[in-house]
C-alpha cells in the first residue's frame, strides 16, 4: 500500500498528468474501464503497472499492481472514474519530414487536449491516413486527450513537428477557413493535407492554402474546430466511398 505524497513512483504518475512528466519519464496514464480494458487486451506489452484502490479489472493483469491510499489514487483519478489506472509506454511520435501526402493527413495546431483527443476519434472514424502535430499542438498523451480519443490515440499514425504552423509550407495543402470554397461542391483529390488552426485563431495570414468553407446558415459563431474538422473528414471518406 502506497501511502505516501513523497513515494518516488506516486510522484513519478503524478507527473503524468502533465505533457512535461509524459516527455520525461515516456509514460502514460490511463484512465476509465472501456480504455484500461482494451488497452491490456490489445497491447499488453505496452503495459507497465496497474494502480488501485478498489477491485481490479475482470482482465488478469500482466503487470505489477500496485494499491493506493484512497486520497493518492482520488489525485490520479481525475475522472472520478474509481476504476484502477494503468500505466502504459507513450507510443513514440515520428518527425515529420515535408513530403507530397498520401491519403488525407491531417494538420494540427489544437492547444486543448479534450478537442485534439476528439479530433483523434474523427481522424479514425474518417480514415485519415496520418495526423501531424506542429508546435502549437498539445501533447496526445495527455489523459483528457486520451480519454476524449476513446483509443484512436494508439491505432492512428501521428507524427510531430517543432516547426509553428505558420512556417509549414505544404504541397496539396487545404485549409478550412470563413471564406473559400464551398465544401458541398468541393471535389476531394486523393491525397492532400488538411491544415487544422489553433482554436480561435484559425489559420495564420502568411500560410499557402487552398481555403475550403463549410456553409452555414450565418447565424452565431462559427463553428468549433473540431466540428468543423469532423465535417471535412466525413466528407473526404464520403467521396472515396
């Protein structure tokens, strides 16, 4: 039993709720009995420990179990879910490298963790062949982002990019914007990048793009980028099916 705020380990997960604790120790925390149970079934030798104050899983876990005080684990626990964390290896993320793209890859620049995890979810769902992360982007691995991706974290190809979005010069590059043309009329190539702005801000004034638009009936705001995103991407897999 882990009792203990000074447990070299406690602090060693508690810094994995943060994406500098991630990048550091290359870990992962996983959160909720849906992604826990499919994770150990699907990459069990991914999985390094099992952290609980309650009933295990119905799964035998292969790794070591370790129980918590109820006041250290309700720390980890920031879902309230209850059920044991796991553990896991952080998949490593390839260096993006400028190249014509294959299929649609999708660019990133999503700050929020809950929007990048469920843009995570629509990249999969809509058979977006990579998703790339430049500077602006959060870390995937962080557990809101995990916890909203509902697994696509660990199936899709990601790759990551120290450059900002305003310095990526892409061919075949589209961007969704207010102002361009109308999606309902758009006819996909097969291979393209799909550029995604930070939130908010949108697409910066100096990138070479092709704008697209989702029309609307020009009532309120527009709309959230990761909607706006799920919409592109349902209608790129519509037009290859």
């Amino acid at each position: 039993m882990i009792e203990s705020h000074q447990n070299a380990k406690f602090k060693t997960w508690l810094s994995l709720l943060e994406a500098r604790g991630i990048k550091k120790h290359q870990l992962v925390l996983l959160s909720g009995a849906k992604l826990v149970n499919e994770f150990l079934r699907e990459r069990p030798e991914r999985a390094v420990e099992l952290l609980s104050s309650a009933k295990l899983p119905q799964l035998v876990p292969p790794v070591p179990v370790y129980a918590l005080a109820s006041p250290l684990f309700r720390e980890l626990d920031i879902f309230g879910t209850g059920y044991p964390l796991l553990v896991a290896h952080a998949p490593e993320l390839e260096d993006f490298q400028t190249a014509p793209p294959k299929g649609l890859e999708l660019v990133v620049a999503l700050s929020d963790p809950g929007n990048l995890g469920a843009l995570l979810r629509s990249a999969e769902a809509f058979g977006a062949s990579r998703v790339i992360l430049c500077r602006e982007a959060c870390s995937p691995f962080l557990p809101k982002a995990l916890r909203a991706a509902c697994g696509a974290t660990f199936r899709l190809k990601l790759a990551a990019s120290a450059m900002p979005l305003a310095e990526f010069n892409l061919p075949s590059a589209y961007g969704l914007a207010l102002q361009g043309d109308p999606l309902t009329r758009f006819q996909w190539p097969r291979n393209l990048y799909l550029i995604l702005g930070a939130e908010g801000l949108g697409l910066p004034k100096q990138l070479v793009y092709k704008a697209l638009t989702i029309p609307t009936t020009g009532q309120g705001e527009s709309l959230n980028a990761t909607v706006a995103a799920a919409i592109a991407l349902f209608s790129y897999h519509s037009s290859r099916v």
